[in-house]
C-alpha cells in the first residue's frame, strides 16, 4: 500500500487533497515553477536598481489559476512559489545596501475556480509561513479569472 503523502490523484482530482491525495508535481510545471521564480527575482532586482531613496517598492501580483497550491511530496505551486520569490528578492536587493534598505510590499491576488482547489489553496496558505499575510496583502479569490479581471 502506498502512503497517503504519496499518493497520486488522477488528472488534478483536488477534492481528495483533504485525505492526503494530491497531484504530483509533473517535471515540466516544477521547471515553470523555477522559472517563474527567477523570473521575478531578477525582475524586482532590477526594478529596484535604480529607485533613488525610495524606501518602498509596491507590487502587484495576480494569479488567475492558482490552482490547489499543494502537490505530493511536499511540493508547491504558484502561489508559494510567488510569496518565496518576492521574500528571495528582497533579500537579494538588500545585500550590498548597507545604508538605505528597500522594503518590497507587495499585494497577492490568487484566483481559483474549481472549489476543492480553491479549499486546498486556502489550506496550504494558511498553514504556510505566510499565513498572516492573509486578508492583508494576500487576497484569495474563489472564481473565475474573467470574472473579476476588473
């Protein structure tokens, strides 16, 4: 019998995350992952270059298909992927800034329309070190992306 940390939902099924049965993380969504924290590292690394003496450097992100934020093996998706790239920036930015820091604030929206992934999302956030970023700068939303684009 396989372990329920291991195993594997079929197609993405979210509604059995609550029994331990979440999707693996397939290889090519762990390389998107990767590069889509790089991608915002860099990004903000360089946004922040050249900000004069701004102390503050605000942000917005949206994910329109957070999905469920959880996969098996103790992996993660979009979202934390997000929160630990921005967490990495700052850090990075800061380095070589003895005197004048820069903070990054930056505001979440993760959107999600199937219902059990949107419930396993909300559970992975909230036991997740940015659990009391939630209703401040991290917004869940339950729904469809073209629905609340505005």
């Amino acid at each position: 019998m396989i372990p329920n940390s291991v195993r594997k939902a079929p197609s993405f099924m979210w509604g059995q995350w609550r029994d331990g049965c979440l999707p693996v993380l397939a290889d090519h969504s762990r390389k998107k992952l990767q590069l889509l924290q790089d991608y915002v590292i860099l990004y903000l690394q360089i946004v922040c270059k050249n900000v004069g003496g701004k102390e503050v450097q605000p942000i917005t992100f949206v994910d329109g298909f957070a999905g469920g934020g959880a996969y098996a093996g103790g992996e993660f998706g979009s979202p934390i992927a997000l929160l630990r790239a921005v967490q990495a920036a700052e850090v990075a930015i800061n380095v070589d800034r003895s005197r004048k820091q820069i903070r990054i604030n930056p505001t979440f929206y993760f959107v999600e329309r199937e219902r059990d992934a949107f419930a396993c999302l909300e559970h992975t956030l909230r036991g997740s070190e940015f659990a009391a970023q939630l209703a401040n700068n991290i917004h869940l939303i339950h729904g469809d992306l073209n629905d609340h684009a505005d």
